[in-house]
C-alpha cells in the first residue's frame, strides 16, 4: 500500500488528537510504520528521531525487548480481568511498587493522565464529604485552586482546573469553577529577583488566598517543578514546600499532578522529592508504562483511603473504569520500574542531563530566552515574530530529521532516556538547522 493511500484513508477515518484537521492539506501526516529505539521510521525508511518521547510517554525507547518480553508472558496467562470484586499479581506488585516509591499508597487506576486528575478530584471532594456527612452546620469544601497556565488534562473536571485558553474557552459553560493562583514560573520574576525569592513571594499570595477561603477549598493541585503545557514553566522548589506547609495548615489537600514529571523525567524519581514532600494525592500517568500501555495512577494516604471504608456503599469511592488495572498494562509497568531499579537510570540521566545542558550552550549564539533545564527536560524561547513559528518549526525539524514539537515559541526536548551522547548531538544540530532556516 502506498504511504499516499494510507494518509488518504487515515484522514478519510481518523479524527486526530490536537488537531484541527484542515491544516492537514497543508501539513500532511506522517505514516510511522516502526520503532527502533530514539528513532521512529516511516513507510519511506526516513528516520526521526523523538526529541518528545512520543509527547512524553517513552523512556526506554521504541521496540524496548525488556517491556515488550513482559507484556507477552502476560498475553499468554491473562490480559484481562475486571478489577470490581477480582483481583490479580500484577496488579497487586506494582501498587505494592508504587506505595515503596511514593510514601503513598492504596493506588486506584485509570487509563491516562486526565482520568487521573479526575479521580484526585473527586476523591478529595468525597472525602470532606465523608468527613463531615455528620456536621451539618460547617460548610462543605467543594472549590478548588491550581496555577496560573496550568494544565491538568482535558476532561471536563480536569479542564475546570486547566488554565490554558485554547483548550478551556470554548467549554467554559460546561466547567466547575476553579481560583488560579500566581505562577512561580521563575520568567515570570522581576529585573533581580532570584528564581526562590520569585517562588517564595508567589507562595505568599498564595497563602492569602487559602487563608481567606480554606473553609470552602478542597484541594490545590499543582505541576511539580514544571507546568509543561505553559511552554515548559520551571520554578523553585521551594514554592513546593511552602505550598505543603500552607496547605497542612488550613487543611486544604496538595494534589501533585506527576503525570509528566514523574519517573525521573526531572533528575528525581518524582519532582516532590526535590523539595521533600510528600502530597496527599498522587497523580501518575505518562511514562508509567515506558509508553507501552494506557495507564495512570492515583496514590494517597491513609488517612483518606479510611475516610471511604464504611459499612455504608455511598461513603465508597463508586468510580470505575472497564479496563481498571489491566494487566497487561500493570506488566508493562512493572518492566519499566525494573529497569529504574537495575540500571541505575537516575544516576545516568544526571550525566546525560549535564552533557544535553553542555552541547545546547550553542543556542546562546541565537536570538533566544531563558535557556532552562529540569533533569532530562531542557528547553528555550525563541524570540521570533513569525505568527506561525511553532508549525513553521515543526516543519522545518522534520526536514532535518528530527521530531520537535514547540509549545508557541517555546522549542524543549524531552527525549527517552536510552538517548546516546552522539543522538543527543544530531538532536542538537538538527535543531540548529531548523531554527537557521526560519531566523
């Protein structure tokens, strides 16, 4: 079958995520035919390689022979089982897995990050509820904060805490209402401010918002470190700790979304760990799988996992999911964390990090701002008038080989962590002759 027939038929029957599909008469698809590694090979043989993970998902490369090998020994055992009154290993290792690595624990799973997101919300709202179903007379916390150009996911819950315009506007009629507090993005500071002294005086706004309105809030949810979507927003971790020691205060629960920074995507296994704290929701999702399999995790503590176990069915967390815990995914899981464990992953991006910070110090000889990097994430804002510079770029990287997808003129990499020194490189130069054909 020729690649044009297949396109043809993909835009004949698929609709595409993100995607307004008439700029595909102008932007034609891609028709990905494997994976080897970094690289992604079309029906051609023309090779890319993934700077974004395949928008953040896979960290041990395609064609990984370890998490493949673990999701046929599943296949021949067992792919499905409802999780509803069943149970089965797979399920079991890796909530046992996630509970060591977290601090938290009693994990209840889903199939992706905005489906985690919901499951945090609702159950920090179920649980005030549980709490005070016998306390009438004290006003129920329904509300909840996040940040300024946050971004949580799509769903209409997790867009009601989402703060990114293009794709919260148009459902604004059908979404809860949610407070957003001021960004601790450190460019975003003022001429002399330090990146922590930012982070703290943003914390400080928002310790006066939930001291004025702790009665009626549930919870705070928040990127830790990075707030990807906002064009690869970093910020101190110490607006981390203040925002665990504000939220203990006035109870108010902290729900750290580590759907994208989580599994060592910013140099610590999860990012609450660089600044020491622990949430009282986690959410996983993303790299979970190595980006295998659909997944996601929601993780808290017992203190609201006792908070639903009652004799009564409506104190029960109700949610649920046909595909709740598959194990199929959960095998998949289960490799992925192996590797983290045998290989000293963590440790070896620290070096491939400082190598990826040392070779883009080339881009300081471009018309650029806030060259910033988190573990294996790094990116750039390039200052540039072009209405269209994100597809312009897009474009221009595919020419070079190389799979970029810029968020408005924010260019970042987040490759796999199989990346070489010498793919790193090609990465490096690709980018440069993309950016040298637009400026």
């Amino acid at each position: 079958m020729s690649n044009q027939t297949l396109l043809n038929r993909s835009l004949q029957s698929v609709w595409h995520p993100c995607t307004q599909m008439k700029h595909h008469e102008h932007f034609p698809l891609i028709p990905i035919e494997r994976g080897d590694g970094v690289w992604l090979i079309d029906a051609d043989g023309k090779r890319y390689l993934d700077a974004l993970s395949s928008w953040w998902v896979n960290l041990f490369g395609h064609n990984n022979p370890r998490i493949k090998d673990a999701i046929k020994l599943q296949l021949d055992t067992l792919e499905h089982v409802m999780l509803a009154g069943f149970t089965h290993e797979p399920v079991v290792n890796l909530s046992e897995k996630l509970a060591k690595l977290t601090g938290l624990g009693h994990a209840f799973y889903a199939s992706d990050g905005a489906s985690a997101t919901e499951i945090a919300l609702k159950m920090s709202f179920h649980y005030w509820r549980n709490l005070h179903a016998d306390a009438k007379a004290k006003p129920l916390k329904t509300k909840f904060i996040s940040l300024k150009n946050s971004y949580h996911g799509e769903t209409l819950g997790a867009l009601g805490v989402t703060d990114v315009a293009i794709f919260k506007d148009t459902y604004a009629p059908l979404l809860m209402q949610s407070a957003q507090m001021p960004s601790p993005d450190f460019r975003l500071s003022a001429a002399g401010e330090s990146a922590e002294d930012f982070a703290l005086r943003c914390a400080l706004a928002l310790e006066l918002y939930i001291s004025e309105h702790h009665h009626e809030l549930a919870a705070f949810i928040i990127e830790p470190l990075v707030q990807c979507a906002a064009g690869m927003a970093m910020y101190h971790p110490s607006y981390l700790r203040r925002a665990r020691e504000i939220c203990t205060q006035y109870e108010v629960h902290l729900i750290a979304d580590e759907i994208a920074v989580g599994f060592g995507r910013t140099g610590t296994m999860f990012a609450c760990e660089q600044a020491d704290i622990k949430p009282d929701f986690m959410c996983l999702s993303k790299g979970i799988t190595g980006g295998y399999l659909a997944l996601s995790a929601v993780l808290t503590t017992e203190k609201v996992y006792q908070a639903f176990y009652d004799d009564s069915a409506l104190k029960g967390f109700l949610h649920s999911h046909s595909y709740t815990g598959n194990p199929l995914a959960c095998s998949a899981a289960l490799a992925t964390l192996a590797i983290f464990d045998t290989d000293q992953v963590i440790a070896k991006n620290k070096q491939k990090a400082a190598y990826l910070a040392s070779q883009a110090s080339v881009f300081n000889d471009l018309p650029i701002k806030h060259l910033r990097q988190q573990g294996m994430i790094l990116a750039f804002d390039v200052q540039s008038k072009q209405t269209k510079f994100a597809s312009a770029c897009y474009t221009a990287a595919l020419s070079q080989g190389l799979l970029l997808r810029p968020i408005g003129n924010t260019v970042y990499f987040m490759p796999p962590y199989t990346t070489t020194e010498s793919e790193i490189d090609f990465m490096i130069e690709a980018t440069l002759g993309a950016l040298r054909q637009l400026l």
